[in-house]
C-alpha cells in the first residue's frame, strides 16, 4: 500500500475515535534502535520512546533473538498450561519488586492489569470504595475510564460507582493555591477529609501512577504517597502503584518509581515497557492480596509465552546493561538540556519529571500560565519537520512528553536538544509574525 492508502484505509475502517497525531499523519514503515522511518524513508529520532513501550530501543537485536527462538518453539496455550516462560518471567519479577509484592497475573495491557488490581483491592478488603487521583490516566476499559480523572478521556459510559477523586501534586497549578514546601504538601492531607465526607470510612484503597504520564508528567513532592498511603491504610485500604509508565527503570536508579518515594505498594500494575512493543500487562501483588481472588480466572492470551519471553529478555537486559542507572545519568543531562532551553524559550513554563521521563509545560505567559494549547500543536508539527518525535499530553493538551529508549547517549540528548530548539524558535517566530 502507499503511504496515501494506508491514511485512507485508515479513516475509512477504523473507529473514528483512532486518532492520529499530526495534521498530515505520520505513516511509520519501520524502526531501529532510537530511530524511526517513514514510508518515503526519512529518518526520526524517537524521543517518545514508542509510547513509552520501546525501554530498550526498536527491535532490539538481543530481545528479537530470543523472541524469534520462542515464536517458533511454542506460540501459545493459555493460562490452563504452566509455560516456562511465564513461570521465569514471575520468578524474575518477585525478584526486583519491592516488599512482598510477589505474586503476579498476566494480562496484555495497562487497562487489564488495573482491572485485576482494583478487583484485588475489593476482594482483599471488601469494600468497594477506590480512591484515584484528578488528572491520572488508568485505561480505556469501563471500570479504567472511570478510574482516569481526565475527561479528554473519559468518553460517555464511563461513569463507575465506587470511586472517588482526589487531589493530585500538581504543584505548578496547585489546586490549593499554595507553594511548596510551604503548604505542608496539603494536597496529600487533603485526602483525610475526602474519605471522611465521600466514602463510608472503609476503603478498598488507592490506585496512583507516581509520575502521572498522560496527565503531563506530573511528578509530586517526595512526601505525597507517604501522607496518602498512611491515610488510605488507616482507612482499610490498599495502595496500588499504576507503573505502566514509571516502571522499568524509566525514572532512574529504581526499578519501580513509587520506589522514589519510599513508599512499598501492596499491588503493582504495569504494561507498555515491558515487552518493549510487545503486549503485555501484569498485575504484581503480594500473596495476601493475590489470595483474595477466589474461584478461578482466566486470560485467554495472558502470560503468552512469546510476551513473556520479550519481557524477561527484557528485564535481563536493563540489568545486565545497567540501564537504570543510564536512565539517572543520561536523564540529569537532558533535564540540564531541558533547563537550558527554559532559559531560552519563555513558551516553556515548566520542566518537570524523573529520569528519562521528563517533560514540558507550554504557556502563554510565565505569570499567568495561560495553556499554551495551538503552540503545543505546533510545536508537535516543527518537531516533525526537524524529525523529532515526541509526545503530548496534560489535560489541556499543552505538555509535551519526552521519553526515549532508556539505552539513548548523551550524543542522542544533544542532537535531541538542537531539534527541540529549533522547533521552539521556530513557534516562537510563528508568535511573533501572528501578534
Ligand atoms: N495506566 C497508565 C498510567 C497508562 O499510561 C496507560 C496507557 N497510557 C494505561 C494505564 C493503560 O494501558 P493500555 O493502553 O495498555 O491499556
């Protein structure tokens, strides 16, 4: 098909509601490492990492082998048959996961992976009542939309009985007009009050992502899960890590990014690094928690041995090349980049994140903090042209995401740096000639 044909197949047989990043949509023929091709063949430096799926770089040559060994030995039997590739893979994870979280079920996805984890949570406890943050993201599924605190994506249905919102950290629009650390991180101890006047007083627990990702990596003060998870636990409740972006690394030095925080989940979730491309969703909890699930449950696909060997290979791979620690280092020297051009550009507002997950805030005006949401847009579209692929979010649409393969250089920062650059002076001279 040209590439003309796939855009047309595209809007003619998909849902609507598939959409595409960019005006004239970006059709991707093929990738390597850090790069991504297009149908006419120009090359794109990917510092959205997939989305952030790609933790090891696209097509990785090592996780390939061992998934082109597997693919031909066995491809699937379901979870009614122990796989060694599964069973290596739970073992492996008990390993690196934090307290007594130990115990996992395999899903394909995010969405998956948080449905079992709030099923456990309710189970576990026998309440129903779960606590989520405003501006998170935790899946398309009914019960996930309902969890997600973002109405860009929570499409009519998804409103879900049995949860209730709370404040997030986000301390650049603080929700209580205050400034850290001065606030005595109020939106943490807000929480107290949430369950005292919305809840029966016993709940299941709380689902967070510790850096919130679709939200704009919104990252909280270093104290936030502690208030909020003795809060939760005081009240009978669980706390659910949601680290399918934060895992693996991303944050740097940690396996884990509620880890940063030195708070131990009892469950945690994640999906999208782990099989760097490859679907796959687990829900790791501890046997306490696990055990609440009673009967049998089944996911026709979960645990497929082809995922799960991606996975382990992996896993093996971010250790044996010590990839955290890169994601700490490479990460402070594109925060540094990231610092220099706030310098620079007065459209940023904020420079945020952990590790290789950082990001971008766009505004009008430092002072007012008007979203800059037509800019953000822009930004996206000149990145292109200067072959840069980075991500959006926030729930104004007006943070850009950055997120490379957690194996990128500080050579790939640099010329990273330059594109950015030029695309913000490129915005920045659109501003102008419209004013
Ligand atoms: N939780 C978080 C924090 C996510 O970022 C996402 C995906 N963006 C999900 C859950 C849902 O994952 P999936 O799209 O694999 O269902």
């Amino acid at each position: 098909m040209t590439k003309e044909e796939i855009i047309l197949a595209s809007q003619e047989f998909l849902f609507p509601a598939v959409f595409h990043y960019y005006k004239d949509p970006l059709v991707i023929a093929r990738a390597k490492d850090q790069f991504v091709y297009d149908a006419d063949g120009n090359q794109y430096l990917d510092f959205f990492g997939g989305i952030l799926t790609i933790s090891v770089g696209h097509c990785n040559e090592r996780v390939n082998a061992k998934v082109h060994q597997q693919i031909d030995r066995l491809e699937h039997v379901s979870t009614v048959f122990p796989t060694e590739p599964q069973a290596a893979l739970a073992k492996r994870l008990a390993e690196i996961a934090p307290g007594n979280v130990r115990q996992s079920f395999f899903t394909n996805s995010g969405t998956e992976a948080n449905e079992t984890a709030i099923l456990a949570a309710r189970c576990y406890t026998g309440s129903d009542e779960i606590i989520a943050l405003r501006h998170s993201y935790h899946g398309r599924s009914g019960l996930a939309m309902g969890l997600t605190g973002n109405a860009n994506w929570r499409l009519a249905g998804a409103l879900q009985p049995g949860i209730i919102h709370t404040a997030n950290a986000y301390c650049y629009r603080c929700p209580f007009g205050l400034t850290y650390p001065e606030c005595d991180v109020q939106c943490a101890r807000d929480l107290e009050d949430v369950i005292r006047s919305s809840t029966s007083g016993h709940v299941a627990g709380i689902i967070a992502e510790p850096i919130q990702g679709v939200g704009g990596f919104i990252t909280p003060p270093r104290e936030y899960f502690q208030i909020v998870a003795e809060i939760v636990r005081r009240h009978g409740g669980i706390f659910i890590s949601d680290e399918v972006q934060t895992a693996w690394g991303r944050t740097g030095g940690k396996w884990w990014g509620i880890e940063q925080y030195l708070v131990t989940p009892d469950i945690i979730t994640s999906a999208k690094g782990l099989g760097n491309g490859l679907p796959i969703g687990v829900t790791i909890a501890t046997p306490e928690v696990a055990a609440s699930l009673k009967g049998a449950t089944i996911s026709t696909f979960g645990g497929n041995p082809v995922a799960t060997t991606a996975a382990k290979a992996v896993i093996d791979l971010i250790e044996e090349e010590n990839l955290m620690a890169n994601a700490a280092e490479t990460g402070a020297y594109l925060r540094e980049k990231l610092d220099e051009l706030w310098e620079k550009h007065a459209l940023i507002g904020e420079v945020r994140g952990m590790g290789l997950m950082q990001a971008i805030e766009l505004v009008r005006d430092r002072k007012t903090k008007e979203p800059a949401v037509e800019e953000t847009a822009q930004l996206m579209e000149a990145a292109r042209q200067n072959r840069l692929l980075v991500g959006k979010g926030g729930i104004f649409g007006n943070v850009i995401r950055i997120s490379p393969p957690l194996n990128i250089r500080k050579a790939d920062v640099d010329e990273f740096a330059r594109s950015l650059d030029a695309s913000l002076a490129q915005c920045s001279t659109l501003h102008a000639a419209a004013r």
